[in-house]
C-alpha cells in the first residue's frame, strides 16, 4: 500500500473538523499549501505508520496554531493509515509539546 498522491488535511476545531490545506506526498517528500500558507518536508511511511515533518511559512493573514502566532514553524504529524484513502493521527509544532492537533487527511487521487 502507497500514501504517495493529493490529499485532504484537516484539523478537529472547536466546531468540527477544518478543511486547512492540499498535501502532496511523493517519494518521501511532504508538499503543502492552502490561501495562507505553504509548507514543505519529508515523510516516512512503514506498514501503516507515517510520520512527516514539515517547515510551514504563513503570508498574508498569519493564523495561531499550535498556541503561538509565528509567520514560520515546524511541524510533525504522526498517525496511521486507516483504510486506502484516510490517514489519522496528531500534529504539533516541534518547538511546543503542550499543543497538539487531532489530524485526518483524506484521499484525493494520484498524482504523476
């Protein structure tokens, strides 16, 4: 099984989940991006087990994430491949443990 392709990434918020970027992953590289932001990384993949890291860079209006409000910060997400096209797990910000985000990505298809 492959989690290379475009996939949905969403956070668990106070009103539900939120749609808050399109990820890329191919050959261990980790792409994102949404109105606000980019981010770039890598990623490992094992079994079911994922795990990427990744170096965000917010323009424009810079959101709080992670309990700080910074243009640029580091990311980790580690979780497991539920089924084909669900990933789940937890995000946070590698310079701050006391925050952590509950984290879904969604298939949206091969890329090429």
């Amino acid at each position: 099984m492959s989690v290379e392709g475009a996939w949905k990434v969403e956070v668990m918020g106070p009103h539900g989940w939120e749609r808050i970027a399109t990820a890329l992953l191919k050959d261990g590289r980790y792409f994102g991006a949404s109105a606000d932001h980019y981010s770039t990384g890598s990623y490992e993949f094992s079994d079911d087990s994922i795990t990427w890291d990744a170096h965000v860079n917010q323009y424009g209006k810079v959101r709080a994430v992670y309990g700080s409000k910074k243009r640029q910060i580091n990311v980790r997400f580690e979780g497991r491949l539920k089924k084909e096209d669900k990933i789940v797990g937890r995000s946070r910000a590698t310079d701050n443990n006391k925050f952590d985000l509950k984290t879904r990505l969604i298939r949206l298809g091969d890329i090429d």
